[in-house]
C-alpha cells in the first residue's frame, strides 16, 4: 500500500509557474521522499546510486530508481509512473532523459536541485537534454514543503507524539548509576518499539555535557544526583520525520535549576504566541530577544527555531535575525529557543507548533513540560 501523500500539489504548481519550470526534478532522499513517497534510507551515502522523482506542472510525476530499490518503489510510492535501471549497466540520467523524452519534455525548462546534484551528474543530464532548459528548483521546493497539507500535519503530529512516548518511556526506566550512553541506547530501543523506522539523532547529555551542542553519548558519564539531562531527538515514522527536546533532573532540582527552567519554558510558550501569519521569521526572532530582555537575559544564540522538515531536520522558514520569510497558516515549526545557564549547559525544550490565526497550535501534546521529569 502506497504512503500517504502528503506532498503539497497546489503549492508545487503555483510556484513552478511564478519560476517558468515546466518539469520539476529531485535527486535528494529528502526531496524524493516529499515529492514520491518512496524513501530509499541509503540514499545519503550512497550517492552513485542516484534516484530521480519528479512532478509535472499538469499534475503528472514519476519516480527513476535502481532495479535493486524497485520493491521499495512499488510498496511506497504515489506517483503514477515508475522506471527502473540496472546497477552498473544503465543509469538513472539515462533512464529519466528517456522518461522526459517520451513526455515530449526533452526541450522543456526542468528544475532541479542545484544545491545537492554533484556537478558531474548536472553536466550528464545537460549533455543527454541538450534543448532543456535546465534552472535551480530549490526554492520552489522549499516553499512548497513549507506549507503542510492536513496529512502532512497529522503525520507530523503523530511522529513526534511517538517520538514524546519515546521520552517519556526512557525517563521512566533509567535510573541513577546508569550511563549516559546505556540512556542513550534505552531511548533509541523505545523509539524503534513505538514504530520508529530510522533514528535520524539522538543528543542525550548528562550534566557538564550539556555544554556541547551535539556530543556523542557519553560511555563513561555516570548520572548523578542533581545531575541536568538535555535529550534533542528524532527518527523517521513512515516517512514523517521528528525534532523534539525534553529535559530532566536526577532526583529534584536545586531552586536554581527550577528557576533556570522554568524562565525557558515560559520563554518558549510566549514565543510561540508569535507563530501567527503575516509576520517574518526575523520578526518572530526579534521578538524572542525582547521576550528574553524582559527577564534581564541577554540571548546571544544565532536562532530559535525551524520549519520541519520531511526528514525532521532544518528547512525554510529558519527563525534567525532579519529573515525575510513570511509566515503562512499551516508552517509546521520546531520551536527551540535554548537558553545555557551559568555555567554553559543548555537548557532546552522543542516543541512543534502549526502558524495559526491567533497564536501557534501546540502539535507535541503528550508531555507535560511545565516542569523538569524526575529520573531517581
């Protein structure tokens, strides 16, 4: 059974007329995936094995994949046309120049992902199209993806409710004495038994650790009583991928460490009141600075936050100073504006938010965050 569709048609076609591209075309795992459904978990480091999916501004599509990846195709994929080449003896520039060929498309203006196609394989496609027109689709991928279609927002509420269940297992079952890295490994067993398909990442510092932004899990870190546990974690589910941070105390937490918290989340929930159409991402940041200013704190970090995208990472809108983007209804965004307290260690809680008349909708309903979780 094909996954649902949660690529966002009408955006597509709009933005692919204000740009003149007839043909639309990925070769990202990311992009792939939003614009076919099919996702190929090999794809990042694979990069020889190309796959190609495309949408046509009348509304047809197709996928170019691997014969070995073909399963994966037919199990997951929505578009209508799908093409094979066999590893080794054929490529997928030979196969999707065929495909555009027979879809009287060879002199067509195509877009495509300037921005992740090795110039090799840009250079190939050129020479096999020579009457194409051949222009950047980066940007109309982006604002297309930007704004979610109600499966795309029920599929980020889903994962990233899972992702919550996740958490909240973990800070239920690890205890003092355990270490960072065993933690680590409890959350990664919970997310795959609540249906995670590939875990994406998994930040999981105890105490002086939470200095750093991303460190590895920690073998040696043993938690300790009033010990800070930061956790940023997320993986795919179906296709949907998850961004959300939680933190927790060994044992209770000093009134400092109470205090320090609840200025950030309270912080966090007043930002969010700023998620609302018509304003710029640079507005919403500009905001958070004063917020944060109210409270005698200086904020001295580079952003507070992004749109989620399909693989749970970083996409367009990105909430740094001076971001011209507007805010639409229906922008899903990864809230997080992190907040180390004296002695570095960030504090942080990411939450995902839906742009919506009035304030940002809350999406991770599952925990309660208005205080720290206690792991004894």
């Amino acid at each position: 059974m094909a996954r649902v569709k949660v690529r966002n048609d009408a955006r597509l076609r709009k933005e692919m007329k204000a740009s003149g591209i007839d043909v639309l075309i990925a070769f990202s795992m990311e992009n792939v995936l939003y614009l076919s459904g099919a996702l190929f978990s090999l794809q990042d480091y694979l990069r020889e094995r190309l796959a190609a999916a495309g949408f046509v501004r009348d509304g047809r599509d197709f996928l170019v994949a691997a014969t070995n990846e073909m399963s994966v195709a037919e199990a997951q994929s929505h578009v209508g046309e799908r093409r094979g080449y066999v590893e080794f003896r054929g490529t997928a520039l030979t196969v999707l120049a065929e495909l555009l060929g027979d879809w009287d498309l060879a002199g067509a203006t195509i877009g495509i992902e300037k921005r992740y196609l090795a110039a090799e394989f840009y250079e190939d496609l050129q020479g096999r199209l020579p009457k194409a027109r051949f222009v950047a689709g980066d940007r109309v991928l982006e604002i297309a993806r930007a704004i979610k279609t109600p499966a795309h927002l029920d599929a980020i509420r889903r994962a990233n409710c899972l992702t919550e269940d996740a958490l909240e297992r973990t800070f239920s079952e690890i205890h003092v004495g355990d270490t960072e890295k065993a933690a680590a490994t409890q959350l990664i067993a919970n997310m795959y038994a609540l249906g995670c398909d590939v875990m994406r990442h998994c930040v999981f510092t105890v105490g002086d650790n939470a200095r750093h932004a991303h460190p590895s899990p920690s073998p040696d870190k043993i938690l300790e009583q009033g010990d800070v546990i930061r956790v940023d974690v997320g993986g795919l589910f179906d296709g949907q991928g998850s961004d959300i941070a939680r933190m927790a105390i060994v044992g209770e937490p000093s009134s400092e460490q109470r205090r320090h918290y609840e200025t950030l989340r309270t912080a966090q929930r007043t930002i969010a009141a700023e998620l609302t159409p018509g304003v710029t991402a640079g507005d919403v940041f500009a905001k958070a600075v004063e917020i944060y200013a109210g409270l005698g704190i200086t904020y001295r970090r580079d952003h507070i936050g992004h749109s989620l995208s399909i693989l749970g990472a970083h996409d367009e809108p990105l909430f740094h100073p001076g971001n011209p983007t507007v805010l639409e209804e229906n922008m899903a965004i990864a809230l997080e504006p992190i907040l180390p307290d004296k002695d570095g260690r960030r504090y942080t809680v990411e939450d995902i938010f839906r742009v919506a008349p009035g304030e940002g909708e809350l999406l991770t309903t599952r925990m309660d965050t208005s205080q720290m979780f206690r792991v004894w």
